[in-house]
C-alpha cells in the first residue's frame, strides 16, 4: 500500500510537471493567438480588445493561476479559433485517435508477435535474414512517406494498373462526404476508410515488435527449460507456445501498455495525410493558431495517458513475474 501511495504521488508530481512546462513554452513561443484570429486591416485597439476578451492581457502567473482553476473545476476553457469548449473539441477527436490507435496497436502486436516468434524458430537461415531486412526497411521509413506511397497506390496506381473496384482503396476521411449510410453500412464505409491508416501505424509498429519479440525468443529458446522440452520430445510448436511465449508474456504486455499512448499521439503525420480528424490534427490545428486551451487539452490527456499506462504496466508486471514479488 505504501509503494502504491508514493507511486500515486510521483505521478502526480510528473503529471503536475509536464502541463505546467507545455504551459510555459506553450505562451513564450513566437505569436500571438489575437494577431492570428483579427483581420489583416484589424487596428490595434480591436487586437487589444481581443486580448481583453481572451485573457491574453493578463500576466504570465495569472494566467497559469486561472487555467489551473478552471482544471480543478473540470473547466479546460473554450478554443480560441472554434469559438466552443475545449472538452467538446477534445471529445469529437479522442475517439478517432483512440479507434485507430487501438486497432493498429492490436494488429502490431499479432502480427509482431507472431513473426518475432517466427524469425526466432528460423534463426540464421534465409526466411529470417529476409523477414529481418524488410522490418527494418519499414521500421526505418518516415510514416508520412509511407502513408504518401499507400495513396499512390491505392488510388492513382490502382486506376492505372486495373486494380478491381475492392482494391481501389479511399485515401481521405472517416467517411465519404456524400455518403448517406447508416448502421452497419456506415461501420463498413468507416473501416474501409480505416484500412490505409491502420496500415500505416500497423507495419511500423510490427516491424519493431518483431525485433523485439525475435530477440526475446532467442534468449528464452536457449534457456534450460526450453531445451529439456525438447529433449523430452516436445513438439516444436508446444515448445514456441507454452514455453517461450509464456514467459514472453510480461515484458510483451507492458510493452503494450507502453505503446497505446504513443500510438495515439504519434498519429500526427498519418492524420494529417489521410484527413482523420483525431487528436493529432486537432494538436497541430491548434499549435499553429495559438489556441492554447486547445494545446494545453490536449496535453492533459496526453500526458494522463502516457502516466497511466505506465502505472499499469508497473502493476501488472508486479502482477505476472513473480520475481518482483
């Protein structure tokens, strides 16, 4: 109980640390949100007047003073460029983020998984040294460019080459502008459009887990118990799932917890590519207007998420090694 306490404390401490940093740089950064929102011809006593308006007038400690207020009353503001509550804001993009986060993050983690574990049964022979290329190749491409090449070729390549109509993939949005679906017709047009995003985050992520993974099951597949199954006779595949995946187990699930916060918050370049109006297309939509209720939103969350999963990670490790016990 003791640890728990401290540990609830720390992250407290770290959580209270990093908005009021993001907070700092956030309002000493080049700009400002009053110039950006009047127009060109705007005279200099209707900027004022908009800095009255938006509490930009005010000192630097005051404005911290009142924001963290407003937190503690569960009030984050209102954006400056959308003219409604941050909260709404945030609660039109978090679920985007959050769906096509968790999606690639499971599929980074099956896929990831399974050919970690399979490079590691065909360690030194060619299906590993090709397997081992390709993921680096992926893992190092920048996702904004690879996100570029699905489009290329799902939608201007697919015309050319004679894709079939199943193929021919839409590259922008949640759903089509003029669709009328809905239902369970609405949720098929939405993971349509999902498939080249999910994608995307998917193959990066599965090319470093697969590394990760692989380099896990060589050091478990050379340990005593793994090589007393198999002198017992044990098949090859028991020996993969009951042993080396067993104990894998642990470090894969907090890496997973690990991964979820930083899957959402690095959608950015792949929201903004394919139109997805998530929590990184409302981060740098927010950034470049100076909405800073929008930005320090945003942190909240960001940084709730990241503290969060690894608390749990830390718990559940606790929980399934019975050596930190």
């Amino acid at each position: 109980m003791r640890a728990l306490i401290q540990r609830g404390v720390e992250s407290l401490l770290l959580f209270w640390l990093v908005v009021s940093l993001t907070f700092l740089l956030a309002h000493l950064a080049p700009g400002d949100a009053a110039d950006l929102l009047v127009s060109p011809s705007a005279s200099g006593e209707e900027v004022a007047r908009l800095r009255r308006t938006l509490g930009l007038d005010a000192s630097l400690p005051e404005q911290y003073a009142r924001w963290v207020g407003g937190v503690l009353r569960g009030d984050l503001g209102d954006s400056f460029a959308q003219r409604e509550p941050v909260t709404r804001v945030l609660a039109r993009a978090l679920p985007v983020s959050l769906g096509l986060g968790g999606a690639s993050l499971a599929l980074t983690f099956v896929v990831g998984v399974s050919v970690g574990l399979y490079q590691a049964a065909q360690r030194g022979r060619w299906p590993d040294r090709i397997l081992g290329i390709a993921g680096i190749a992926v893992f190092a491409a920048p996702s904004f460019w690879l996100a570029l090449a699905l489009v290329a070729l799902f939608t201007t390549g697919a015309s050319w080459w004679g894709f079939p109509g199943w193929l021919r993939l839409p590259a922008f949005g949640v759903r089509s502008p003029a669709s009328t679906t809905a239902g369970w017709g609405a949720a098929l047009e939405v993971a349509r459009h999902a498939i080249l995003p999910v994608t995307v985050l998917a193959s990066i992520g599965a090319a470093g887990m697969a590394r990760y993974a692989r380099g896990i099951a060589i050091d478990l597949v050379g340990s005593d118990w793994v090589r007393t199954a198999r002198a017992k006779g044990v098949q090859e595949r028991r020996v993969l799932g009951r042993h080396v995946l067993a104990n894998a187990a642990p470090p894969l699930i907090v890496l997973f917890a690990l991964a979820l916060p930083g899957v959402v918050a690095g959608s950015v370049f792949v929201e903004g590519v394919f139109a997805w109006p998530g929590m990184g297309r409302a981060m740098l939509s927010a950034i470049a207007a100076r909405d800073y209720p929008v930005v320090m939103g945003a942190t909240l969350v960001y940084a709730a998420l990241v503290i969060l999963a690894n608390t749990l990670a830390d718990m559940t490790l606790h929980l399934m090694d019975p050596r930190r016990r």
